[in-house]
C-alpha cells in the first residue's frame, strides 16, 4: 500500500481513507476474524484505501491475516522514545517491526482520558515520522471549547504538530478531525460542520507544509460515523475519509461505510 497521502495526482480527488479504530476491543480469535472479514469486504480495491488498527496486543496475529490483501496495519498508540525503561509502553521501532505502517497519535481519549499535551503529542508525531512509519495525527474541540467558539483556535494549536516536518514527509501524513463531543456519544456533526472544521484544517496544513501537500493529505472525520451518515459526511469536498470507531467493530457496520467510500 502506498503512502497515506499518496493520492493519484493534484488534478485528480484525493482516495478516500476508511480507518478502524478497534481500540481496547476484541480477542485474539474475534479480531482475526474480523481482520479476515475487512480484507475480504475490501477486495484489494484501489479506489479507496482502508485501515485496521486493533489492540496492539493483536498486532501480531492480524498483520497476518492482512499480509498481500491492501488493507493497512496501523497502531493505536506508541511511546516518544526509540527504547528505554517505560514499562509497559511500545516504540514505534518496535511497532515498524510488527509489520505496522501507520501510528495514531493525539487521539482524544490520549488528550483527555490520559492527558498528554500537545508538546508530547509532537514528540510521539516525530517519533513515528522519523522511524519510516506513516502517521494519522488526530485533532478536534471539546463541546466546552465548540461552545466558546474556540473550535479553529483548537485545531491550529494541535496541528502545530507538523511543525517540525518538511513538506517532503507529507505524503506520509493524515489528519484526522474527530470532535470529542461527537465521539461514542452518537452526536455526530452535521456534514456542514464538518466540512467547515475541514476546510479549516486544511488552510492550516498548507501554512504549515505548502499548498500542494495541503490539496493531497487526506482529511478524515472521526464521530460516530455509521452507515447511516457515512455517505453525507464522505460527500463533503475536504472530507476525505472516516476514522471509525464502534462501526468498525463488525463487518455489518463497517462494510457500508467502506462501501460509502467507494460512492463517494
């Protein structure tokens, strides 16, 4: 599978991304099978391009099952440091050795369940870049900061992550907006809104990284996306994907919406 930015041409739609986050879910067994339904579902398809990121204790058994079928492997979390005395934890080193191609970083269960900070976010964002890893750098508002109209201020100051990075290393980057009032809670934004916090961030890459990285990166919406509104929100001009979180977890769920991928 290519890059994670890697779309045909600047003339040409960026290709849709469907990610699943399969976060502290399933067994061994039950993620396997669900590994096997997704490949099978996605048929190697290269229209869309579609991403699994299950527990990183099943990293191993589905990077197996998806090895030759186009559908990514990606992880859900790793640690700054290359290796040390972080008991418990994973680098991206190790995770590259799995079979790993693409790392979360910044989702906003680690903003705001375990409180990482935006400046150890970055680290994490060039720990996963610097170890040939793609990276899907997540960001969005809390329903207090929407509220007090804070929304754009938000982005900007998360997405100040790529900072560090040359607009050569762009291919190799996604962003993810998932707004954490949106997120298991089944409010999702409208796709107006949507659009709008899209825009928004894709205005800001290219001040960061250029115009031509800007219109390539694919831009992910990621709240309580469902078969139901996939299609609406992947309809939307700067909405270039879904981050999936409870859809993902069966094929009956998550099968439309890479259908909606395909449509859109």
């Amino acid at each position: 599978m290519d890059s994670i930015g890697e779309g045909r041409n600047l003339e040409m739609s960026r290709i849709p991304v469907i990610a699943g986050n399969w976060k502290m879910h399933l067994t061994g067994e039950s993620s396997g099978a669900l590994a096997q339904a997704v490949a099978d579902h996605h048929g190697g398809e290269t229209g869309r391009k579609c991403l699994v990121f299950p527990a990183s204790v099943h990293l191993g058994s589905v990077g197996s099952v998806l090895a030759g079928t186009g559908v990514s492997l990606g992880a859900q979390d790793c640690h700054e440091a290359a290796e040390g005395a972080f008991t418990g934890e994973i680098s991206a080193p190790m995770l590259k050795d799995m079979g790993v191609k693409v790392v979360l970083a910044g989702h906003s269960e680690r903003r705001h369940v375990f409180g990482e900070e935006d400046s150890r976010i970055a680290a994490k964002a060039a720990a996963i870049l610097g170890s040939g890893l793609d990276l899907m750098l997540c960001v969005g508002e809390t329903l207090e900061e929407r509220e007090n109209d804070r929304t754009f201020e938000v982005l900007d100051r998360q997405l100040a992550a790529l900072n560090s990075f040359s607009p050569e290393e762009g291919p190799r980057i996604a962003v993810a907006y998932e707004p954490v009032w949106a997120i298991g809670t089944g409010q999702t934004a409208t796709p107006e809104t949507a659009q709008a916090a899209h825009a928004h961030c894709r205005a800001a890459v290219a001040g960061i990284l250029g115009d031509e990285v800007s219109a390539s990166m694919p831009l992910l919406y990621g709240g309580s996306v469902n078969p139901s509104n996939a299609g609406e929100l992947l309809s939307q001009p700067d909405v270039d994907g879904a981050l999936v979180g409870g859809a993902s977890l069966t094929i009956e769920n998550f099968g439309p919406i890479l259908d909606a991928a395909r449509n859109a």
